[in-house]
C-alpha cells in the first residue's frame, strides 16, 4: 500500500504522465488505460474505437533499468 501511495504522490507532484507506471499499483487500472486510449484518441482525432494498448511488462521496478525514460 506505501508504495501504491509514493507512485500517486510521485506523479501529483511532477503533475504529468509518468513515462513508467507500475500497472499493479494502481487502484483501478482499467480506468487508467481507458483514460489514456480516450485522451489520445480525443488528441488525434480518431475513433474510440479503433484505439488499442501496446503494453511492455517487464520484472523491475527500477526506473533506470529504463534508459529512455531515466530522469
């Protein structure tokens, strides 16, 4: 539970999308993935329905294991 509270407080801090998220983490992630399929499709101009996830779960929690995205 601390670490689902320090990944919300992490990201109302920076006030943007985080670039890794740790999916089980969050109290409802279907409505997180949802949201973010709406806002692109809202974005781009394109169907709700023609929007669909690519997801890469991985095993670490370690942010720097991600080199793209390291802060």
């Amino acid at each position: 539970m601390k670490e689902r509270v320090v990944q919300l407080v992490n990201w109302q801090e920076l006030l943007e999308t985080p670039a890794v998220v740790w999916i089980s983490g969050l109290f409802n992630p279907m409505s997180y993935l949802t949201a973010i399929m709406q806002v692109t499709a809202r974005a781009a101009m394109l169907p709700l329905d023609d929007m669909c996830l690519i997801t890469e779960v991985s095993n670490t929690k370690d942010i720097n294991e991600f080199p793209t995205f390291a802060e």
